[in-house]
C-alpha cells in the first residue's frame, strides 16, 4: 500500500470569536500560510493491526494501543473508524507534523484533528466527507476544550471562509476582494479552555454585562459580512479593532496583544485585533499592500515573535 498524506490549514477568526460560544454568528477563515500534515505509510513488518503514531514536534513515538482512550489523537483515530464502521486497520505507521504554532489561536488542535481523520479515512480507501470529518475534530476538540463553538472543525474541514452560528447550517463566504491581513504572534502562549472557562466565571456573576458585550460582537459580525462580501477593507478595518475593544473588556487580551493592536493602527493598518482564545497568541492586522512593510516591522519591534501575511482570498484551498 502506498504512502498517502492528508493536509488542513489553521485557521484565522476575523470576528467574533467567543461571543459565538454564546450562539452568536462569527467569521472565520482557513489560513494557508501554516498547516498540519499526517502521512500514513504501510508497515508490513509490524504485528497485524498495529497503528504506530510518530509525531516528533511534541516529541510522541508510541502505538495507538498505548496511549489513553481520552488522548485526542486516539480518539480522533477510534471515532474516524466508527464513522467508517471499523475497528482496526492494516498495519500502518502514523507520521503528524504541524507548522501552526500550538495554543495561539490559530487552531492547531483541530488541524491535526482533521489532517488525521483524513490520513485514517484515506488510508483505508474510504474517504470521509467533510462533514464527517468535522464531527470527528469536534468531537476531539471537546475533549480537550469542553464547550468549543464548532467553528474551528468547520472552517478547517471545509477549508473555505465560513459565517458560522453554532447549531445553524454553515454559511460559506464569498470574498469580494482579497483581505491582506498581517498574522502576528505575541509570543504568550494561552489555553483556549482556560480562556472559555474563565469568561463563563465572569458571564455567570454578571450576565447583562456580558451579555450586551456578546450582542454588540454580534452585530459586529452582522455588519462586516456585507463589507467582506464586497471586499470592503477600508470600512472593515474600524469593525476589527471595535471587536479588539471589546474583547478586551470582556478581559480576553493581554497588555502584549494591546501593544501588538495599538503598535499596527500607528503604523497605518486599517484594523487591528486579537484572533482566537486570547490571553496572548495570535492578533491580525488588516493592511493596504503599500502598508504591509511598514506594519510588519512595527509589529516586530513591538515585540511580535513570529509575522506571517495572510490573503483571505475567494476560496480557501485545502
Ligand atoms: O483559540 P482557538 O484557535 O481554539 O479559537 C477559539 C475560538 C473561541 O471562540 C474562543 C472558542 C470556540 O470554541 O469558538
């Protein structure tokens, strides 16, 4: 049997992240620029059935009989073979490989999750579509996440720009023009759970607060999607930075991300604003092309560790 290899991008959310926790809308888009990839090879020699996993960036060389029935990337592999009503496969090794930085935002946790239900499904001869496929990742994200929105599995599964409500049909977006977007580490690394976690403490003490926060989020997002469709980028920026301020009143930023935020609009972005679980990760800034030079550098002086462009284009690729 020969080698095969599945790919999914990360993932960008424009708008509205967290608030959709809370079934308001959010926009999100696959981000080509980093990717996880599994490669499934043949192992002949190994006992029948034996699934070997080899995932040398978190440093995990093990078989699939050995890790915990709670571990995500067992659980990812059990449900890919329920949903394909197995319950083992050929003798195979599992190679996962990731260039999307882990707990920043940009959905490395479900990227893997599909790449590999994919690799499995493949593997086998019978490719999943991708709504299955994003079940299996949602599945595996809550797990690892509790309460995840669905956003991350659907935009990475289908690997197109999504307007998404949990629990509605998903909506894909056309893009009107490409949105050059500046992708921004603040190097904190932050826990998405704890992050979720932690606003849902605060919701509970004080729900109309928060609640009139997540409303104005929504209508945010409601707002944005016409500009995006139209390709609008000059009166999209002002809503990006908008959804930054009340983000970080819910308490979702860090005095890092602010000064990532505040150093792209005082170089000459059109909007700036923190994307994913916050608490640090990544931010992204909406820039002219004349103005990307610029902004990039500010980011890095101000004390971005990593900077990736981004164009947010008609269709995502996988
Ligand atoms: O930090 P990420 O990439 O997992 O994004 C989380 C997005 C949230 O809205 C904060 C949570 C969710 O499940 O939608």
């Amino acid at each position: 049997m020969p080698a095969i290899a599945c790919t999914a991008p990360g993932k960008i959310i424009l708008f509205g992240e967290h608030a959709v926790v809370y079934n308001h809308p959010a926009i999100a888009a696959p981000f080509d620029g980093v990717k996880a990839k599994v490669s499934a090879l043949a192992n002949p020699i190994a006992p029948a059935g034996q699934v070997k996993i080899d995932a040398p960036d978190i440093h995990l060389q093990t078989t699939l009989e050995q890790l915990s029935p709670d571990d995500p990337i067992a659980l990812v592999i059990h449900n890919t073979w329920e949903a394909l009503g197995i319950h083992s496969m050929p003798a195979v090794t599992l190679r996962i490989t990731s260039t999307i930085p882990p707990a920043a935002g940009l959905g490395s946790s479900a990227a893997v999750a599909v790449a590999l239900a994919r690799a499995v499904a493949t593997f086998v001869g019978h490719p999943l579509p991708d709504e299955t496929i994003s079940q299996i990742a949602f599945r595996a994200e809550e797990r690892q996440h509790g309460t995840p929105s669905g956003i991350d599995n659907t935009v990475i599964a289908y690997a197109k720009p999504v307007y998404y409500t949990r629990g509605q049909l998903i909506e894909f977006l056309s893009i009107g023009q490409p949105l050059r977007l500046i992708v921004a580490d603040s190097g904190v690394s932050s826990s998405t759970a704890v992050m979720v976690n932690g606003l849902r403490e605060r919701w509970q003490t004080d729900r109309g607060h928060y609640e009139a926060m997540f409303g104005q989020i929504g209508a945010i997002v409601r707002e944005a999607r016409p500009l995006i469709e139209k390709g609008d980028s000059t009166r999209l920026g002002p809503l990006l930075t908008e959804n930054h301020a009340i983000l970080h009143e819910m308490g979702i930023s860090c005095p890092e991300l602010d000064k990532l935020v505040q150093a792209a609009l005082s170089a000459g972005a059109l909007g700036a604003k923190l994307s994913g679980g916050g608490g640090g990760g990544n931010m992204i800034a909406l820039v002219r092309a004349d103005d990307e030079g610029n902004v990039t550098g500010a980011l890095q002086q101000a004390g971005a560790v990593w900077t990736q462009s981004a164009l947010i284009a008609k269709h995502g690729n996988r």
